[in-house]
C-alpha cells in the first residue's frame, strides 16, 4: 500500500503517472493486482499485490520515482511528503472473476 500525502497529489498526477508506469496493454513485471483511489483529507492511496516485494521496489524505484519527479519536478518532490509504503504478506487473494 502506498500513500502519497501532500500538494498536487491527487487523480490527475495518478492518471499521468500510472499512464507511462503501468499501460494497460504492458503491467510491470510482476504485478498481480492494482487500485487507487483518493484517501480521506487529500493524497491518493495505491493498493497493489505483487509476486514479491523486491519486485515492487524495483519497479517503484525504476519507474515510478523517476516519472513523479519528472511530472512535479525535483525540487517540488524535495519539498512534499514522501509516499508512505506499507507492506505485509498476502496469505489468499481473489480476482473476483466469474
């Protein structure tokens, strides 16, 4: 789960971002699952299950810090709120499919 608290955060940044890190016809590797919505007080939440946390982080540091930084810039970056990543073992997941 990540949380991106702050200025700026919000559905317009996470549709341009989520547009070049995660195009529907080409998810990163190893993603299984992927949402987002607005959190309660402004920031957006993003709740993902991956195959392995290495594989979150290298995705989040390769392609996801870079294009945020691009879009906001650094110094606007420097001045915000980090992104929040909370993480923990998933034991079942369901797709929900029928």
């Amino acid at each position: 789960m990540i949380d991106f608290r702050g200025p700026g955060m919000d559905e317009g940044l996470y549709d341009q971002v989520n547009q070049r890190v995660n195009p529907p016809d080409n998810p990163p590797e190893g993603l299984i699952f992927h949402s987002a919505g607005p959190l309660p007080g402004g920031g957006w939440r993003i709740v993902d299950v991956w195959e392995s946390r290495d594989a979150f982080d290298r995705f989040f540091g390769e392609r996801v810090q870079p294009t945020v930084a691009e879009l906001v810039g650094q110094e606007a970056m420097a001045q915000g709120q980090p992104p929040e990543v909370t993480s923990w073992p998933v034991h079942n997941h369901n797709s929900g499919g029928g």
